[in-house]
C-alpha cells in the first residue's frame, strides 16, 4: 500500500505534486471515498472519479463528465514566481439518472492509495481504481459505460437497449467558449480558455459489428446524436472517442514547498 503525499485540492483541480519527477500513473477511473473535496473542505460527493494518468483533470460526476484545464502564468514580483490559471468544462448529461448503485466496475488496477488532507485527517484508505465502470440505466433502457486505455486513451459508450428511446441522450455542455462541428458533423470540436476537447470520429453499431450511419447534432450548447435508421430489436452503441490539448508547453506541475 502507498501513502498519498500530495497537497489538499479544490474539487476539479488537478492534483498538486511536491517537488521531484512527475510521477506516471495508469489511465483509470480512481474512486472518491471523500478524499476530494471542495476548498473549504467540504466532500465533493458529487464526484463519483478521477480520471488518474491524464494532464487535465478529468472528473466523472454525478452529473456526467468534468474537464478542468490549467496553464502556468510567470508573474514578475509574485513570490513564488507563478501562478496557475484554470478553466472548466462540464459535459451534462440533461435528465440523467447517474446512481452509485447502479455503478459496476471492472479491471481493477494493482494496489491502492491512501490519502491523509485536513479535512480526512484520519485518512481515506484503500482507494481503489478500475479500468472500466458501467453505470446502468442512465436513461430508462441506457448504460453509460466508460473506459480508460493506456493505448487508445479515454472513451464511453451509450448502449441504447432494445425498446429505448435514443434521444433522450442529450448532453449539454457547460463551459465551452465554443463548439464546432467537423468531418461531415462526426466531430466535435469544444475550445475554454486553456484547453480544447474532441470528440469523434463517432462510431455507431449495433451488436455484432455492423456499423451505423449517424452523426453529431449541436443546438445551442446542447449535444444530440442524429441517427436515421436501425434496428431497434438490438443493442446500438455509440461510441465517441475522447480527446483533449492544453494551451501551454509547460508540464503543468506546479512545485512548492
């Protein structure tokens, strides 16, 4: 078991490492046993995971998904020399149900973590993390399941169940400076002040394989998925890859004592 050495942190803010390497960590999804918590140290209970080895801090909520993206300013006169800047991005699920006890992970990755911040001063123990979690009947016949890969990166996957209705599956994103449609509306292009996140090309298929004509549809800040025709007696799932850039060329690390 290791002991978590890292600095108490606001809720959605990347984590703070004290000076010395960057240590690299696995793609997964870290539960919150109460180790997260807002500045004024009230649980952020809200938050369900974070998402470990990514450079943003990404957040999977009670809600649907957090993105919180930094970038270091040098400020002449400031006595530490720096100062960090953030800007958020939160993807909504409009209407979900997203329960912990509808929650199944899997893959679990090798040890724990254990966190000691004054407002857990006893500490937050055995912290597991997992590479893949399923949250069941998002919307009434839909699952919601997310998957973290070293290789491929971050992903989720709405399983649309036989009988249920697709378009309740509407995200909202709140946020975004601006949101944008490519490659022929299958991607979608969201920009903040210091980090932009994609998502796409999107895959649609049904069980078995075969592969669904389908595309994005923005209204607002309002995310839809436009999809003419299938076969409703079959699981369809839709599948958007995720991926993010910060607007910085620093580490992102933020030394102190």
């Amino acid at each position: 078991m290791r002991k978590a050495i890292l600095s108490l942190i606001p809720i959605l803010l990347p984590l703070i490492l004290p000076a010395g390497n960057p240590i690299k960590t696995s793609l997964g999804f870290r539960e919150n046993k109460g180790q997260i918590a807002f500045t004024d140290g009230k649980p952020a209970s809200q938050v369900l995971f974070k998402i470990t080895g990514t450079a943003p801090g990404i957040f999977i909520t009670t809600s649907g998904i957090t993105y919180v993206f930094y970038q270091k300013e040098d400020i002449s006169g400031n006595e530490n020399g720096s100062k960090m800047n953030w800007s958020k991005v939160e993807m909504l699920l409009k209407d979900a149900d997203i329960r912990a006890e509808n929650i199944k992970t899997e893959n679990e990755l090798p040890g724990v973590a254990n966190f000691y911040y004054p407002h857990c001063a006893d500490g937050v123990l055995s912290v597991k993390t997992w590479k893949k979690v399923t949250i069941a009947d998002v919307y009434p016949g839909i699952d919601w399941i997310l998957n973290a890969d070293d290789s491929k990166g971050l992903s989720y996957d709405f399983v649309v169940h036989p009988g249920a209705d697709l378009s309740q599956i509407k995200a909202v994103y709140k946020g975004a400076t601006s949101i944008s449609l490519r490659e022929a509306n299958t991607q979608l292009i969201l920009r903040s002040l210091y980090g932009d996140i994609t998502e796409g090309a999107l895959h649609v298929y049904e069980k078995g394989g075969k592969k669904i004509k389908a595309t994005f549809k923005v209204r607002g800040k309002e995310l839809t998925y436009s999809i003419p025709a299938y076969d409703s007696r079959y699981d369809l799932i839709i599948d958007p890859p995720l991926q993010w850039s910060q607007k910085q060329l620093s580490t992102g690390f933020d030394y102190g004592n």
